[in-house]
C-alpha cells in the first residue's frame, strides 16, 4: 500500500507497539512526545497528526520477515543476524521493557543491565551445556586480544605452549605468543595453503607444554575441526570466533573457549571466553588488569563498563537459539546449508572450486574459486546485483568466500546456488 503522508514513516520505524497492534486505536494517537512508550502501555494523547486514518492498521505494517529491502549477507564478520532478533531489538530500542531507557543508556551496574547480563549468561550455559566449573565472561578487544591474553594468564614467561597451525587466526594467536611465553608450531598447514588439518594423534607434541592452541574453524581459509585433539596435559584452548554455537559442543574438553561474538552470536564489540576456572588467578604480574581473568570472572564481567548493548544482542541471539531449539538444530540446518553449496561446487565440472580437502570443510566460511579467475569480478558484481553481497574472498587468498552462519537461512543459500548455476551457464 502506498503512504498518505510521510508521518507514517515514522510509524514504521517500530514495527510492534501495542498500539498499533490494537485496531480500534486510531492513528491520530501516534506518541512523539518526551513521554516514551512500553510495549505495555496503551496509548497516551500525540503531537503528530496523520493524514489518512482510514487505512486498515496491518496494511502500515513493515513487511513480513523477509523483508524486500534486506540483501542476503555473505559477509565473515560482522556478518548477519536474525531477523526477528533485529526487529526485537528495534522494537525495544527506544524504551526496554517499561524502563523509559534504551539498553544504550542503563547504567551496567542497575537492576536492569543486571538482568540482561545475567539472562545472558544462564541462556548461553543451557545452549553449550557450560559445567558450573567454569566461568563465562563478557569481554571486549575482539579475539585478538585473547591471543595475549591467554599466554598471560596461563604460562610463565619460559613456560611451553603447542600450537596447531591450521590457517590464518591460529598463526597470528602463535606469533603474539611469543611475546608471553615459548610456543611452538606442531604443525602447520601454511605450505599447503591452510587446506588441511591433520590427524593429531601422529603429531609430536611438547611434552610439557601447559596447553594446545587450535583454531576451531579457520575463516578466512575454511578449514574446520570435525573432532578435536586431546592434548597430552589436557589442555585443549581454542579459538571459536566462527563456529561459535553453530553446533553442539562438550565443553568439557577444552581449558579455554573464546569467541568474538561478532559471526554467529551477535554485533562486534563483544568477547565471550569460558574457563575452567581452575586456570584462573595465575597471571603474569605485567598483565593489564584488562587481560587478567581473574579481574574479570570476581566482577562477573563487570570491572569496566562493558559493551552493554552488544551483550543485550548477543542475549537475544542466545534467546532466539533456544526458541529454535538448541544447537542440535542449529547443527542440522548448517549442514543442510553447506552440503548444498559444496555440492554445487563440486558438480560444476571444475568451474567451481574449492580448495578445501572434503572432510574438513568448514560449515560456516565457504571459499572457493572460478577456474576462469578473469570472471570473479564479474560474478561479485552480478551476485551484489541480485543482493547477494559480501562474497569476495578475503584479501589474502582471493577469488570468493560465502559465509553462512547460523543466520543466514537457507532461502539465501538456495539462492546463491541458483545464481551460480545460472552464471555457470552464462559464461562456461
Ligand atoms: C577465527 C578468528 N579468530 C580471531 C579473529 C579476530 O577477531 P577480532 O577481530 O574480533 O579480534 C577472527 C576475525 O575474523 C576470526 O575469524
């Protein structure tokens, strides 16, 4: 249906106030006054006027969930989120639940912020089955930071780590190691372009090496762990950044989890690290309180001001997890999706490819190439054309990589597909 006047625009910025949801409202009670709206009130008198009040009340209504202005994002990160947790967070934005305040203005140390934090991280624990041994804390500065932080906090200066080379992340994680303490590459899979992640049990490992550093899911090269090593101590640390909640995990095995939020659970801006917390309370003297767990885990994440409404996000993303239900589901569609993409590679007699060796092909970064190279920027450009956006490969290994978090519905992947097809027959 086509607006009446621009007023109703603003109508449309907040999909599911009560009052537009009550027919026998009439339009001309449109609140913009200082006096801000909970989802629970009922509608107070309002300064702006508008022209047709006629119009039945649904037909003003945003469009249905995939919405038409929405482009199917393939980005690695920030990458996309759920499109009914964008719209729960828009229809909250402007007053939480009856607070008169954004998430943006709470103090994080009120009753409210409290809440959100808290729901947060009892939703993420029955998501990841999180034992009571460990500790979830909320942190900022992104994976990278992490890189230091861990050698910090679990090694003296002379103290030996294992590190498992098996893309891009993990090296960078090995070369900040070194500033903390004495690791050593195990294996690396650099000479054969990080295609590979190899049977552990053949590796030689330090034998006292206080921990195992992997990267789980490599994204930029797409490389995946199916099963993970048991180090010789136990000790198993790693890097979660892009297969986060994207499937089920025993937490159990691992020392250190540590995840930016910003691929499958949330906006950047926000760290999740979950630790056994036996392993916290030993840090370097010249750790910054910052990077020091312990600092962290006795404020329940609450030390400095924390990055209160990325946390918010990710809290709705975990709701919304759970609402599907739990991450044996979420596995399920992430293959269904992955499985057609690499079976469209693979039937495209070598006009696609990808690099990857089968069984540890990641389900959520999918790179492959054009066997005619000359024609890759021509297909982001068609692709970008028909709102597939966000599919060239990253710059350090080129051609094209499609990321399919757990947001990305298969609707978008079906689509790629038939897009692929298309352009194979176009230009073969
Ligand atoms: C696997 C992995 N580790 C670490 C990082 C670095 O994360 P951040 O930029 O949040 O520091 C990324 C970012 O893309 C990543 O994909």
């Amino acid at each position: 249906m086509a607006m009446a006047t621009s007023p109703h625009s603003l109508l449309l910025q907040n999909p599911t106030p009560t009052f537009l949801k009550n027919p026998k409202l009439p339009f001309t009670a449109v609140p913009m006054t200082s006096t801000r709206i909970s989802p629970t009130t009922t509608a107070k008198p309002m300064s702006i006027k508008c022209a047709a009040t006629t119009t039945p009340i649904q037909d003003l209504r945003p469009n249905p969930p995939e919405s038409q202005d929405r482009v199917f994002n393939f980005a690695a990160g920030p990458a996309n989120l759920p499109e009914n947790v964008l719209k729960k967070a828009q229809s909250e934005l402007y007053n939480w639940r009856g607070s008169g305040m954004s998430v943006m203005e709470m103090s994080h140390r009120g009753k409210e912020f409290s809440s959100i934090i808290q729901k947060a991280e009892s939703d993420l624990r029955t998501l990841l089955n999180i034992p009571q041994e460990y500790s979830v804390l909320f942190l900022q500065g992104g994976a990278t930071t992490q890189f230091a932080a861990i050698p910090l906090n679990l090694c003296k200066p002379d103290d030996k780590v294992d590190y498992l080379v098996t893309g891009s992340w993990g090296d960078k994680a090995f070369k900040e190691a070194q500033k903390y303490s004495k690791p050593k590459v195990i294996w690396s899979g650099k000479s054969e372009k990080y295609t590979k992640i190899p049977a552990f049990d053949a590796l030689e490992q330090t034998p006292d090496a206080k921990y195992l550093h992997i990267c789980a899911n490599e994204t930029i090269h797409g490389v995946e762990f199916k099963t993970y090593p048991t180090p010789k101590n136990g000790l198993l640390i790693a890097d979660m950044s892009s297969n986060f909640c994207s499937k089920p995990v025993d937490v159990s095995k691992f020392g250190i989890i540590y995840a930016g939020a910003q691929k499958n659970v949330g906006p950047s801006g926000v760290t999740i690290v979950i630790i056994r917390k036996d392993l916290i309370g030993n840090a370097q003297e010249v750790t910054p309180v910052m990077l020091d767990y312990k600092i962290h885990d006795d404020n329940n994440s609450l030390y400095n001001t924390p990055p209160c409404y990325g946390i918010y996000m990710c809290g709705l993303v975990f709701e919304d997890l759970l609402e599907q239900g739990g991450l044996a589901g979420i596995e399920k569609k992430n293959k269904k999706k992955a499985e057609l993409l690499y079976n469209a590679i693979d039937g495209s007699n070598g006009f696609y490819r990808c690099p990857v060796e089968k069984s540890v092909r990641s389900l959520m970064n999918v790179p492959f190439t054009l066997e005619k190279s000359e024609l890759e920027a021509e297909f982001i450009k068609e692709a970008a054309k028909e709102k597939m956006v966000q599919l060239k490969g990253h710059r350090s290994v080129g051609g094209m990589r499609a990321s399919i978090y757990n947001a990305m519905p298969l609707a978008g992947v079906e689509k790629l597909v038939a897009f692929m097809k298309d352009f194979q027959a176009k230009y073969a």
